[in-house]
C-alpha cells in the first residue's frame, strides 16, 4: 500500500540506536502530510533529541504504539531496498538471532551510516521578516537571505546557539524558513604516492655528481640511483633499495636536482586487468549436460514445486565448471536476468575475475574490500540502476542490490570465508543465498571440487540437485597428476630424524634445487601449541565425551576439553605404547622458515602467511608475483598457498605435519583435512616438469588423509558421513555457538553457567526434543585481546527457535550453525 500526502499512514522503520537495550523495541513513527513514503526507503526520524537514520520497513494504516512522533525527513527519494531485501532481512534478524538493524545495513550503500547534517532554507514566497527583529535578529536573517541555505552548525558557530534559535524558532513554525536535512559528505581520500625523480638531464646530473661535496656521499648515493633509474620512482621503493633519511630529499630538492611529483593510486580494480574479449568454448558432452540441467531450473524457476532449491556441481580442478558458470550466466541474461557470483577471498583469485571481465566486458562489477568507500558507494548505485550483468565478490556480494537477479553462484562453495564469524549476523553466505534464490525464484549453483559434506549430503537428498564432471576437460600434455607420498613420522623419529623434514621430503628438496625448480612447503598453523600427541605411535588424547582432542592448557597446566570442560593432568607416558615421548604439536611457519635456512642454506625461501601480509612487507600479489618470477626457490606458507593458484615452475610440495590440522578439536577437522590435502595436491605439476607432494603425517592411515592422497571424494564422504551420523554431527543435527567475553575469567565463567541454567529451564530443554547443551566450558582459543571466552553448544533440530526468546546481554555472541568450534 501507497501513501501519499491525501493519505496520511503510519511506517514502521528500523533505526541504528547503539544500544542494545532498544533492540527489541518497535519504533512506528506518523508519515507527516506532504510526505511520500515507501517501503525501503532511508528516512530521518526523531529520537529522543537526536535525529537518526532509519529504513522503513513497513506501512500501516495505524501506529504499532501508542505514541507516534513524526518522520522528520526523507533522506533518499527512492528506496535503497527492495520488498525481498527487506524479507531476506527479517529473515537474516530471526535465523541467525542478529539485530534486525544489523541485518538491513548488509544491504545499505557502503558509508550509508552518516551524521544528518541539518540546514536551514528560504521557504520561496514566503516573507522572512520579523517586525520585531532586533538588529542581532536581522544579522542572522540577512545572512540566510542572501546564501538562501546555511548550514545550521555553522550558524550556531557563528552567532551562538540560543541566539540562532531563538530567531528562527518563530519563522520555522509559520513555514518561513524551511529545515533540510543531509547527509554528511563522504570522505573520500584519493591515495596518493610520492615519487622521486631527476630535475636536470641525466648528463648534467653526472657530471653535479663529481661535484659534490666528499661527505655529502649520502646524496650521492641518491644522486647515482636516480641517474641509473631516471623515471619517477616511489620513495618507498627507492627505500628498500637504498638508505637515506628526508632530510638528503630535502637538500636535493633545495639544490633543485631532484623533484617530487604525487602519483594517484588508481584502486579501480578493473584498470589493471588487460581485457582481452573471449568467446564461448564449444562444451564437452559432460558440460553440456550440466548447462542444459542449469538453464532448465533458470526456464522454471526454484519457486515451483518439485524443481531443486540448489545445484551442487561438484567438479574436479580443471573440469570447466567456471565455463559453465559463464554459459549459464549467458543464458541468464538472454532471458533479461541478472546474475552474482561469489568467490572465496577476491585477492587470491584474480584469474577468475579476468576471465569473467574478458567475456562480458563493461557488465562486471567488482566489489573488493579494498576499494576506497567512494568507488564502492558509485558501484552500489551503479549495480541497483543495473548497469551490470554480473556483480562478482566475497560473501557480502550476496547483499549487492543486483535486480531482476536470475541466477546466483558459489564458486568453492565448500570455503570457511563464506561464513562471518566476527561480527553479527553470523550468516552463511551458501544459507543466505538458499534464502534469497528462494525469495527471487533465482537457480543457485554451488561449485566444489570437494563439496561440504552438508552440501553434499542435502544434494543426495531430493531437496538439492547433484550434477558431477568426473574428468578433466583437457588432459594437459606432459601434466600428469602428481605423485603423492605419505611419510610416517613416527618411522622417522624412530630411525632418529628429529628435524622437521622426512628424509625423503629433505633428499627431494635438494633435488629441486639442483634442477632449478621450485618448492611449497605446506603447515596449517591453526592450533599450533595446543594438542598433545605421542611422538611413537600417534596416539592423541581426546575427551572421554566428545571425541575431540584436548587441547593445553600453561596456565592450569592441564589439558582441557572444548566441549564440555573435560580436564586431565598431562600423562607422563603413553598410555597406548608406554613411551614417554609425549609432545606438544606446535610448530610456526616462522620455526619452519627458520629451520629450512639452516637445512638448505643456498635455497632462497619466501614466508606467505597472514603475519607477513599484516605486517605489510608484500602483499598477497607481490609475494604471489616475486614466486612466480622465480625470485624464491621455497615457498612456506599456511592455507593461503593452497588456494587455487598456479605456479607452473612448483614440482614439489610437502606438508609438514598434517596432524596439526586434524587434532583441532572441532568435528570438521577430518574435512577440513581432507580438503587441504586435496587442494595442495592439485598444486603441484601444473607446469610440463609434473610434480611430486609429500605429505608427512604421524596418523598416515587416517580415513581423512587416505581419500586425498587417492583424490576421492566419494570414500571420503562415505567415512565422513558415517561418523557424523554416530555423533549426531550436523547434518544430523544443527548447533549454536553461545560465547560470553569478559576480563574476568571467573566472572566469565560464572555468567556461562548462569546462562546454562536458564536454558536448562526452558520445558524444551527437557527430554524428548532431541535437545542438548554441551558445557559450558572454556573456548578453544581462551583468550583473545585480553578477554576470557567461555562457551556453551547447543545441539537441536532448530537452534534459533529455541533461543529466539532468551535474551542474551551484553559480551555475548550467537553464532548459529558455527563453522568452527
Ligand atoms: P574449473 O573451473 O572446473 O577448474 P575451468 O572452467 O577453469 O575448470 O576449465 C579448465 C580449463 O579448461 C580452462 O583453461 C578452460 O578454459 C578450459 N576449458 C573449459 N571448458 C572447455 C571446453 N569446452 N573446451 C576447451 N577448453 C575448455
Ligand atoms: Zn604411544
Ligand atoms: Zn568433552
């Protein structure tokens, strides 16, 4: 329903109100005569003093309170969401337990959220003069009559604020002057570089050289890099090149023998991309059958009965999923759809992007998180007008305001980015998508080389649609796939090998070498320190109860269970093989760089992990780009090497504990293993020298390692699936995550326990739902930036309904299908 200034109604907008005790509260505001307003729209709305953003979500013939205020103003005149937005919103608010605000602002402009700025106009025609104006009065009128609006802060600056009140109070009450509101400007700041270059002629400048002073040899030095390298060069480059303090830049510059020129950096991510057209590849018998599936669900659309709500592609590396992907999307547009395509980390993938720029040049839309907030706020309004045909990103991609969306794909859909675990709403992206294909009546492909488990298992199930390409398209010449190994540590520790390279990982390093060839080594740095394991037979202490490892505790010195707060004492043998070489599994990619200097002195090595790129020595393209121009012999890095990139030179790769991975204590970790593995050996011998992996592993009959070396995932799935059905794993069942936060370990722990036993009370919680609570205990990783974390699991068929009238206050999280434990 339409109101219009005949019609007064009333609307019911969400707001942004810090407060999470004005959560749950309706606000419901009156829609003032003259005022148009629609669902979706961004409006101004009186709160308390204040005046705040908010988005109406609804029109109603009356208030949902008693006491209605007016809305002040509209801010943009057509609405920023459209009705399934709002409805996915709702939805998003009730099935992760997220704020409703939170949920809506996903899916507003990018820097939407900005102080009103208020300004105070001539009303045309109507007279602005006050009889009895004293002469303070006219000063300010005067001044509004001849700018005709002024910002009302600066007014109040000027003149003070009671003295500008007071004169305008009367003429906005009969109308004579008008109140405006606007948003503050968004700040964009262009980033700029300053470069460095030669003033003089190069030979000028030499011969100045042999001028200088001898104690001015810092200049000189300076002086002598410019002349070898005459373009404008970034001072931080000339940096990592040469030492030298600003003060021999000044004394150049003073000399004007040098000059600073200021290079805007150019963030649009299309600009370094050469696009070069590329057509559609006439498909292979398997593709095309997987196209014609797709395009079928595009012809019916996933709103009808009996049609899936999804299609898992599972495909090998190289099977020509991504073009089918682009196929479909083609389709898609022929039938005046629109598409979104998301992809697992937008940094490490560029290849993708260039390939769907190149074949639908001008209609992609990037969104990247690296963008500045001005290029990011255009492309929003860009994408809702429908200037493009594709909108490509991470999993907030799945919020872009893409109309007449027709067809939404998940690349790798198996990912842990897609899932947001810092901040709420906790969604999944794949969840979201499910959501919104079902909202739109769009088709959602997901696409696995190793689908989730959970994927997998619904698209077995008639609800989901499973669609296989079982071969390479290509089998690349002279590329075979490469040859894996699996080292038994234990052998090697037992053969007297403490050092953390097999004796054939090491002997095939130094082959490498030999040949000029280049080597990844693989270390999954996530729960370095904690579990315990024996170094003889591999045995792992797990917990009685849960089955996950125990993880180490220095403080109590005890080894803790995640789950449900299970604690022993650290055995002093092993109680399967009576050794006393028990060892704490830890191990860094930094003790690994280290160790491999010392192992293999002339091998150049390079450290890719999340530290380096925090710490801004590369970024992930310079070290993606100084190893693929063979400036590194050895690469050492954590997942991030793993993901899809190709190194045509790389011939070995070795992981050097596969067990860290496996003893997190989460019921994943097979999977997760799984996955890793499969991917790393999909890294080595894409180039025509073919390529080797080494996987060392104290557990090399693992069901999880065994399928990855075979590339299998069906025996995988087959293992996988019947131990979560034994444990009652999701997909059996689903879980919350409940974390509190707090400083005080012992309050932390107590507000868990309380929490526990208020769940505990619900009737639910009793008996025959198939509900269960686990804990509450200390969480896996216990503290983080100075706070205690302390969890409780909660296993049930539907965790939100469950929980949906709890109120959690402040230092709690609700993580709701928690991809990690
Ligand atoms: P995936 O996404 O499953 O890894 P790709 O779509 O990237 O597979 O295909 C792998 C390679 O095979 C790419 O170089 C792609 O251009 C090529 N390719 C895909 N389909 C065909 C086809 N029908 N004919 C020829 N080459 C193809
Ligand atoms: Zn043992
Ligand atoms: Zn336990």
């Amino acid at each position: 329903m339409l109101y219009n200034s005949f019609m007064p109604g009333y609307a019911y907008a969400e707001i942004s109100v810090n407060s999470p005790l004005t959560l749950r509260r309706t606000f419901s505001y009156k829609i003032p005569a003259g005022l148009s307003i629609q669902t979706g729209q961004a409006v101004w709305v009186p709160f308390g003093a204040k005046t705040l953003q908010g988005i109406v979500l609804e029109l109603n013939p009356y208030p949902l309170v008693e006491k209605t205020r007016d809305i002040t103003g509209v801010i943009e005149s057509s609405p920023l969401l459209s009705s399934h937005q709002i409805d996915l919103a709702r939805w998003l608010s009730d099935y992760y337990l997220a704020p409703l605000y939170e949920s809506i602002a996903l899916m507003l402009p990018p820097g939407f959220e900005r102080r009103a700025i208020t300004y105070i106009s001539l009303n045309s025609g109507s007279p602005t003069y006050l009889e009895t104006a004293t002469p303070e009065e006219d000063e300010i009128l005067n001044l509004i009559r001849e700018k005709r609006k002024v910002n009302l802060g600066a007014l109040e600056k000027k003149f003070g604020q009671q003295r500008t009140r007071r004169t305008i109070s009367h003429l906005l009450q009969t109308r004579s002057l008008v109140r405006t509101y606007e948003l503050e400007e968004i700040k964009v700041r262009p980033k700029v570089v300053p470069h460095l270059r030669l003033k003089v002629p190069v030979e000028d400048a030499k011969n100045l050289l042999k001028n200088l002073g001898k104690n001015a040899h810092k200049q000189s030095e300076l002086l002598r890099y410019l002349i070898e390298n005459p373009g404008p060069t970034a001072i931080s480059q000339v940096r990592t090149e040469i030492r030298f303090s600003s003060g021999v830049i000044k004394l150049l510059l003073s000399k004007g023998l040098v000059e600073i020129q200021l290079f805007r950096l150019n963030r649009d991510p299309l600009s370094v991309h050469n696009v070069n057209l590329s057509f559609p590849l006439s498909l292979t018998g398997p593709q095309e059958s997987v196209l014609q599936s797709i395009v079928s669900s595009l012809d019916k659309g996933t709103l009808h009965k009996g049609v899936p709500r999804a299609i898992l592609l599972s495909g090998v590396t190289g099977s020509g999923k991504t073009e089918i992907y682009m196929q479909a999307l083609a389709e898609a547009i022929k039938r005046g759809r629109k598409g979104i395509v998301m992809v697992p980390e937008i940094a490490m993938t560029p290849q993708i992007l260039e390939r769907f720029i190149s074949r639908f040049p001008g209609r992609v839309a990037i969104l990247h998180s690296e963008l500045s907030l001005g290029k990011r706020f255009d492309e929003w309004w860009r994408i809702k007008k429908g200037d493009f045909d594709v909108v490509i990103g991470p999993r907030s991609a799945i919020f872009a305001p893409q109309p007449d969306l027709g067809l939404i794909i998940i690349d790798e859909e198996h990912e842990w980015t897609y899932k947001q675990q810092e901040l709420p709403p906790r969604y999944h992206a794949r969840q979201v998508a499910l959501k919104l294909a079902e909202l739109t009546g769009s088709t959602l492909v997901l696409g696995s080389a190793t689908p989730d488990v959970e994927s997998y298992f619904k698209a077995l199930s008639s609800e989901w649609q499973l669609l296989q390409l079982t071969e390479r398209v290509t089998p690349e010449v002279g590329s075979p796939l490469p040859k894996v190994e699996i080292v038994d540590l234990k052998q090697e520790l037992q053969a007297g090998n403490l050092s953390l390279f097999s004796r054939s990982l090491a002997s095939s390093i130094n082959m490498a070498l030999t040949n000029q060839e280049q080597i990844i080594l693989f270390l999954n740095r996530r729960g370095a320190a904690s579990s315990v394991e024996c170094r003889n037979c591999g045995w792992v202490i797990r917990c009685k109860r849960c089955e996950v490892p125990l993880s180490y505790h220095s403080v109590e010195d005890m080894l803790i269970c995640h789950q449900c707060n299970y604690r022993v004492n650290v055995p002093q043998f092993c109680p399967r093989c009576r050794s006393r070489r028990i060892k704490y599994l830890g191990v860094g990619t930094e003790r690994l760089e280290q160790e491999a200097a010392l192992a293999f002195p002339r091998a150049r090595i390079l450290r890719w992990d999340s530290d380096v790129i925090r710490g801004r020595k590369y970024s992930h393209q310079e070290v993606f780009d100084r190893f693929r121009e063979g400036k590194a012999d050895i690469l050492i890095g954590t997942q991030m090497v793993a993901k899809g990139l190709d190194f045509p030179k790389v011939t070995l790769v070795g992981v050097i504990c596969a067990d860290i991975a496996l003893n997190i204590p989460d019921f994943r970790a097979g999977e997760r293993i799984f996955q890793l593995l499969s991917q790393v050996a999909g890294r080595a011998g894409r180039g025509s020298a073919g390529g080797k992996v080494i996987i060392q592993t104290y557990s090399p009959d693992h069901y999880a390692i065994q399928p990855a070396v075979k590339q299998d995932y069906a025996e995988f799935y087959r293992k996988e699936i019947a131990y979560r059905r034994q444990l009652n794993n999701p997909p059996f069942s689903r879980l919350a995550k409940l974390t509190f936060f707090h400083t005080n370990e012992r309050r932390c722990r107590e507000e868990a326990e309380r929490m526990k036993r208020v769940l505990m009370e619900k009737p639910e919680a009793r008996g025959i739902n198939g509900i269960s609570l686990i804990g509450p205990a200390p969480a896996y990783i216990h503290r983080l930036r100075g706070r205690f974390m302390w969890q409780i699991f909660l296993r049930s068929a539907n965790p939100s309904e469950f929980l949906s009238d709890i109120s959690f206050g402040s230092g709690w999280s609700v993580d709701i299908d928690p991809v990690g434990l």
